[in-house]
C-alpha cells in the first residue's frame, strides 16, 4: 500500500471513530490527533502493528522516525482540513521552517507554512542559481506563535524582514526541539 492509500484509510479511521470531526474543518489539531494519526497509519503497516498487549511497534520506538512521523501526520491532517474547505491561513498549524542561501552565510531564513516545499520553491524563483537550502522544519500546533517566539529569541531586524544574523543552525533547531513532544505520548 502506498502511503498516500494509508493517509488516507487513517483519516476515515479518525472520522468514524470520532477522533476527528465529520462537519468542522477548522477543529484545532492537538497531540492527541497526531498520535492516533501515527497509531492507526502504523497499523496498516505490515509487520508494524502494536501487539495485543499494547506494546509499541518497533518503528515508533525510534525518536528520529518518531519526529518524522510526526511531521507526516500534521501535514496530511492539515492537508485533510484544506480539502474540507479550511483556507492554510484558517489552519492555525503548519510548518516551522529555516532556509539558508550559500550567497549569506551568516543569515537563516525563519517562516511558517503550512507547505514548505512549496514554499521553498517560491524562494528558488529569487535565486538563479537555486540554491535556497532548507536547514531545519518543524510541525508545530501554533506555527505564528512559534514562528514569533523564535524571531524574538534570536533577535531578528524587521529592516531584514524574518532573517536571523550570526545565530547556528543547531540553536535554532534546539530551541524548536525543546518546544515540541520528541517521543509519543503512548511511550511517556
């Protein structure tokens, strides 16, 4: 099955067990959807499933495939709002992103959305060469809010728009990484 076929099985799932609503496109996406998100697309995954005694499947006992989990679930549930009828600007959850141009190396782009790679492609269309990078993502519950923290953490000039100057990518990171869960809520 591809993984398409299973976001999308996952998402009836959500509807007919009432974990997500039928008739409310603009529900607010909490930890607790991601984890059922995560939960139910791992038990269409062969060989995955949880045991009977409820013990975690092997993929998600990993962090890293955890995070990216994650972010897959925020993406095809927001993606799932916006068929419904949500505008991106309605979903208050998205993307966290940075973005990095070789041509200033001291400087990271931060933004939000709810589509970085299509936001990344609009960066390339400034640059011949296109190389906009993207350094770091994140699915956030709130991506204005974190967004705003961030800028305000690392100090950002309003002259150079949402650019950070003279600040590592790993602070950066970090500092997101200490905002969001690292591990599902069914191992804490």
């Amino acid at each position: 099955m591809i993984p398409q076929e299973k976001a999308s099985l996952t998402i009836s799932e959500l509807l007919k067990r009432g974990v997500i609503p039928a008739n409310n496109y603009l529900f607010d996406i909490t930890e607790s959807h991601l984890d059922s998100f995560i939960q139910i697309y791992d038990s269409y995954s062969e060989g995955k499933r949880r045991t009977s005694k409820g013990e975690v499947s092997k993929v998600y006992k990993n962090r890293i495939n955890y995070t990216f989990a994650r972010k897959m679930a925020g993406r095809d549930l927001v993606a799932f709002k916006v068929e419904r009828g949500a505008k991106t600007n309605q979903c208050k959850e998205g993307f966290v992103y940075s973005i990095a141009n070789p041509a200033w190396p001291n400087f990271l782009k931060v933004g939000m959305s709810s589509n970085v790679d299509k936001r990344l492609a609009g960066y390339q269309t400034y640059s011949p060469l296109r190389d906009y990078k993207r350094v770091h993502y994140e699915f956030v519950l709130n991506k204005r809010q974190t967004e705003k923290d961030i800028l305000n953490k690392f100090n950002y000039s309003l002259e150079n728009g949402e650019w950070i100057k003279n600040t590592s990518v790993e602070e950066i990171i970090a500092y997101v990484n200490s905002k969001i869960p690292r591990v599902p809520s069914w191992i804490v």
